[in-house]
C-alpha cells in the first residue's frame, strides 16, 4: 500500500512539474507557419522539434522566456512529436499537426542571362551573406502591433508557390510580392534595426530589418536604399524605392518575414499582432 501511494505521489509531482508554466502558442498550424513555446525566464529548456530548427534560441522577455519554433513550407503536411527538457529530462510533450498550406504555383518564363541570377551558386551566396548578418539578434522584441504592408497596395498572395522558371521547379516562393511601379515609397513594416542593405545577384539590392527575437523583415528588388546598416527604424519610416534589380520579370516589392533563416507565412505577421493581446 505505501509503494501504491509512493507511486502515486511520484506521478501526481511529475505531473505537477511537467504542467509548471510550459505553454505553447498552439499546436496546429499550415505549412510556413510558426509557433512558440513560453516557460519561467528562471528556467533553462531545451526544445526538440525535429520539423524545426537545430538549436533555437531563447528570448527573455518579462518573466518568461520564448522559442519561436518556424515550419518550412516544404515540410510535408503531418503530425510531428515536439518536446522539451530540463536538464536532461522531458519535462513537456505534445503533437503538433502541420497541415497543407494549398500554395498555388506559377510558372515564369525568361532569358538564360536572367535565369542566370537565381543559380544556386548566386542564391547561396546572397543566402549566406544574410545569415552571417542575422547571426545576433537584438534580444529586446522591438516590433509593435500588427505588421506593416509595405507598399499600401494588394500583394499577389503567392507565399509558399511552387516556381517554375523555364519550365523546371526552382523551389518554392519565399515571400509575399507586390506589383508597385520602379520608385514608389516603401515603408519599414515595424520598429527594428537595419542589418542589411547591399545589392546581392538574386535579390537586387535587398534590404533586412531585425525586429529582435529572431524575427526579421526583408525587402528585395529595390532601386534605391533610403537607410543605411546599423539603423534604427520605426514602423512606417521610409526605407527605400521599389524596383527591379535582381532576378525579376518586372518591378515588384518581394517581401519575407522569416525566423531566423526560414521564411514564414508573412500574413501571419501582418494580421495578427503576435506575442500582444495575451
Ligand atoms: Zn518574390
């Protein structure tokens, strides 16, 4: 009998402690989505999602401490364990259903000298460049409310579509594009600081913003930076001109909201004021 209850009181503790203040943002969500895992700052977790970055990083923020944990598009629609631990043991476990994002496709035709600009030799390049530049994130959250459309006109809502260009797959569409015309205004999506404002071969003169936590902004293709690197900008400041430098079938914003170095759902941010109104 005092075994039994042993027991009993052993499972009701673990219980007790695995429930201490370990929450998620939820556990259902499209592919290019995202969700973060919340705990006490004095706590040191690790999270385990295979679906999900190696290592990701832990933001303090009042008295807790936040993952953001993103969900590539081409990850395929499914039900992923994630769990987390403290000092070697599961102290958290859940499943999280990843469902079909029904992303469009599109299919682009252009010259080899163009097709040119987006191999993967000059795709890694200008990838690398930006990852060493995300490398430190301001740890403060700097973002304010929901985000900021960019151009104030209507974007082609093709995030996550299967690109063809030249009649082969080249991946998948990173972010959101927006058909402005060559030179109109572009405006900082929210607060945050300049990391990034240099011309790469695929992306045109491209501009990153860091708006802390890991959360960036990026804008490509464009004719002229109005900031420089190591800026602080605020929601609505002018940043730059649109254009067509880059990789382009025409003048257009390319527009991504990534964790750290995969790209999200941009929607997610520019509709929801994330990490507020709780
Ligand atoms: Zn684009």
């Amino acid at each position: 009998m005092k075994k039994i209850l042993l027991l009993l009181l052993l499972c009701l503790s673990v219980l007790a402690f695995s429930d201490a203040g370990i929450r998620l943002s939820g556990n259902r969500l499209k592919q290019g989505g995202f969700f973060y895992v919340e705990y006490p700052a004095e706590k040191d977790c690790e999270v385990i999602f295979s679906r999900g970055p190696k290592s990701p990083r832990a933001y303090k923020r009042g008295d807790k401490k936040y993952v953001f944990i993103p969900v590539h598009y081409s990850t395929p629609a499914g039900t992923y364990p994630l769990s987390v631990r403290e000092e070697g043991r599961t102290v958290f476990s859940d499943a999280i259903v990843v469902e079909d994002g029904n992303f469009k496709k599109s299919y682009l035709t252009v010259t080899k000298t163009m097709a040119e600009k987006r191999s993967d030799k000059n795709l890694q390049a200008g990838t690398d460049k930006i990852a060493e530049a995300k490398k430190n994130s301001l740890k403060e959250k700097q973002w304010s409310g929901k985000f900021l459309n960019p151009t104030g006109i209507k974007s082609s809502d093709n995030f996550g579509s299967m690109r063809f260009v030249n009649k082969k797959v080249v991946g998948y569409h990173s972010g959101l594009d927006y058909p402005v015309p060559k030179g109109s205004t572009l405006k900082a999506a929210n607060n945050g600081k300049v990391i990034f404002a240099q011309k790469l071969t695929t992306t045109g003169n491209t501009l990153v913003i860091d708006h802390g936590m890991n959360i960036f902004s990026s804008y490509s293709h464009l004719s002229a930076f109005a900031v420089q690197e190591g800026q602080m900008v605020k929601k609505g400041d002018v940043i730059g001109k649109s254009g067509d430098t880059g990789f382009v079938t025409g003048p257009h914003l390319h527009f991504v909201i990534s964790i750290g170095s995969t790209a999200v759902n941009p929607s997610l941010f520019l509709n929801a004021a994330v990490l507020e109104n709780e």
